[in-house]
C-alpha cells in the first residue's frame, strides 16, 4: 500500500535506461530529410534528451525545445545540453495535456513526440494542440507503439508490456490507430 508521501512508482523511471541511447539517426529517422538549418523544433515527452539534443545539432541555425513532465528527464536533458555545447537546445518541465494550449499557434516548424501520446489518456487533444502550434505546412510526427501486437515478442517486450499495463493511463495500441486520430485532430 502506498500513502501519499511515498512517491509514486512510474512507468518513465523505471525505464529509464533504453531512453537515453536512443538517436535520431534511429528513432526519427523519417524526419532527417525534412528539418532545415534555421527550424524550430518542439520535442513533447522528449525523455532525457537524447533524440532531441541530435535534432538540435541539425538546426544549428534554429532551436530546439523539449518538454517532459519529469523532472529528473529534464534535468539529464540540460546536462547533456551543456556536455555537447548545444546553446540552442533548451528543456522545461511541463505537462503537454495542459501546456501546450500556452504556446501561440504556428510557432515550430516540427513538432515531434517519440513513444509518448500512447501514454496519455486523450491523445487526441495533444494531437490537436500540436498541430495548432505548428507553423502552415509545418510537420508533427508521433511514433508510437502497438503493444502487443509486436510479433515474435521477446522477455523485453513482454516485460514493458507488463510495465506499461500496471502503471501507464493510455492505450497500449494506440500505435495502431493514431492515424485515425490524426485525421480527427484534422490532417488529411
Ligand atoms: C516512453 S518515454 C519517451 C521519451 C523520449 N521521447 C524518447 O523516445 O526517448 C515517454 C516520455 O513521455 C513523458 N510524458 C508522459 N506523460 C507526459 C505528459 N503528460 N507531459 C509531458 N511529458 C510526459 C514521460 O515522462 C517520458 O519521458
């Protein structure tokens, strides 16, 4: 039983490890093409930073902001900002179900979230937020998985299946549908 000055167990800590040698080379590569010198780049759920600090060093005449709702991620963020010499990357804390409505529209070039709408429980009006604060002909990307539906499985994904089921507040296959949530966030 847990009391309220216990801190919570959470999915994102306890899978903290693979985050952080994740790149964009790996993990968003479908966007290298795309990103342009002077863009801005927002990264929602951006982790401790790892895919959001290459992005960065891909706009070294724009910035790159990412977002986490965990302080910790935030902070190996900002570390690893200042290890690399990145002055146009930037982190703050905050929860995109609420914050991203602060944000004016068309303000990023790209708007990118990696393994994150499918934790929360209505991705569709983060998807709508993203696509408000994107530039006209700007690009939002959402990469996200289909738990269970990952055929052959293996003890790694069964276990962050089990991970994900005990504490995550989304919808493990949301990797499966998230298009039919872009098109009613209103992309064609
Ligand atoms: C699976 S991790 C992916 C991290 C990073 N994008 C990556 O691929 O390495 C999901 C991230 O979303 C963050 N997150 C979950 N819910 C959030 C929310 N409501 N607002 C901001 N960040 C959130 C978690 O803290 C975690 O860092």
């Amino acid at each position: 039983m847990t009391t309220a000055t216990e801190p919570q167990p959470h999915y994102h800590a306890l899978n903290k490890t693979p985050f952080t040698t994740r790149t964009a080379q790996s993990n968003a590569r479908h966007l290298l093409p795309y990103i342009q010198p002077n863009h801005r780049i927002l990264d929602i759920g951006c982790g401790p930073g790892s895919i959001t600090a290459d992005l960065a060093e891909l706009v070294p005449q724009g910035e790159v902001v990412g977002i986490d709702i965990n302080p910790d991620f935030v902070e190996a963020g900002i570390a690893l900002a200042k290890e690399r010499g990145l002055q146009n990357l930037f982190f703050r804390v905050g929860d995109v179900t609420t914050d991203l409505a602060n944000i004016e529209p068309s303000t990023f070039d790209i708007v990118h979230a990696h393994q994150v709408l499918l934790h929360l429980p209505d991705p569709l009006s983060t998807m709508q937020q993203m696509r408000r604060i994107a530039k006209p002909g700007g690009l939002i990307s959402s990469v996200d998985s289909a738990f269970k539906l990952i055929i052959p499985s293996n003890p790694g994904i069964l276990s962050s299946e089990a991970t994900y089921e005990k504490l995550s507040k989304g919808n493990p296959t949301f990797g499966q549908t998230s298009h039919i949530t872009a098109h009613a966030a209103g992309f064609s």
